[in-house]
C-alpha cells in the first residue's frame, strides 16, 4: 500500500530507498536535511490552519519544534545548526520570514514578507523570495533583521532558492510547465540557465 504526503530519503546515487515518516494519513511538505546530515526538517499539518516543524533523525527519531504558531512551512536548519528559518503564514495575514532557536524556542520575524527562506552558506544571511513591492523577487536580508536587498530582477519567479556552498544562488523561472533552472552568484550577477531549454524544470 502506498501512502501519500511522506517523507522518504535515498542515496544520492538513487539506492537505498526508505520512508522516514511513519504516520500514513498525515500529511508532511518541505523536508530539508540538517547540516550534519543526521536528520530532516519538515513541516507537519497539524489541524485546520496548522502545520507544525517538526524533526526526525534518520533512525525514526521524531521531535516537534511548534506548536500550534499557525501556519509554517519550508523550515531549513542553519549552517551551524543553531537556528531554523522557516515560513510563518495564518489566514488573512501575509507570508512572513521567522527563524527561531533549533529546539523550537525564541520564535522571531525577521522580515514582515516572503516565504521560502534558505541560508546564505556562512549562515549570517536569508534569501527568500517576495512580492512586497509588487513582482516575486529574491531578496537577502540579514539573519538578524534589517531591510532586504534585492538580488536581481527576473520574470516568473515562484521561490524555492537555494544557495550553494560556493556561494552561487539557484532558482527556477518561467510561464507554468515552460520552467527552467538558472544559476547566478550572490549578487545576482552572471545569471544565466542551467537546465536545457524545453520541458519544465523545477
């Protein structure tokens, strides 16, 4: 029987298939591996409005981080595995990008609009994606808060970024089913595609 929603993990080589969540009707969204491999972060839906961040090692262990804060999603452990940032969300209000300590406590907003935050490689930084001035654009703002600058400027962008260990940013672009994956460096600078033309990439 195959069961929806669940977080599963491999070798990068495609081998060792196994699923790591346990609950069969429950479901789980935006798993991300910590820095030191050990274990994965996800978000948990919780009841009507909710999803809870929660972790589980790579041996089943499962520990909750919220409780009930509304709704989070695309949690992401920092580069020394202190801290969490994640996407903090409730109806009527706008996305917002929050960290808060590994263990789930000092939950704090960083910046009042975005979603899907991913850390800059020293982890002082966040990029994340944002339409607060009109166009879904990428933008880094400090881990403690402050105004974002702008990364560039790009068509069709959805979120979903991620930044390298060299320090390049990665994200896709484009009109629906027509994505393609580009690469650039942190500044935004040398942006260019990485992903054949054709088909969609994301």
């Amino acid at each position: 029987v195959q069961y929806g929603d669940q977080i599963c993990i491999m070798d990068d080589d495609g081998g060792n298939h196994s699923r790591l969540t346990t609950e069969d009707y429950t479901r789980h969204f935006y798993p991300s591996i910590s820095p030191d491999g050990e274990s994965v972060i996800y978000a948990q839906f919780g009841g009507e409005n909710i999803y809870d961040i929660y972790e589980i090692t790579l041996d089943g262990q499962v520990s909750q981080r919220t409780n009930g804060m509304g709704i989070l999603t695309a949690p992401e452990i920092s580069p020394d595995g202190s801290q969490i940032a994640f996407t903090h969300g409730a109806p009527l209000e706008a996305h917002a990008i929050w960290i808060m300590n590994r263990d789930g406590s000092n939950p704090q907003e960083i910046f009042k609009s975005g979603w899907d935050p991913t850390w800059s490689p020293n982890g002082k930084e966040i990029l994340f994606a944002s339409d607060f001035n009109g166009t879904v654009q990428m933008y880094v703002v400090n881990a403690e808060g402050g105004e974002p600058r702008q990364v560039n400027v790009m068509d069709y962008l959805r979120g979903r970024t991620d930044w390298s260990g060299r320090g390049e940013i990665v994200t896709y672009s484009g009109k629906s089913w027509h994505r393609e994956l580009y690469l650039m460096n942190a500044d935004g600078s040398n942006l260019h595609q990485i992903t054949p033309s054709g088909g969609n990439s994301q």
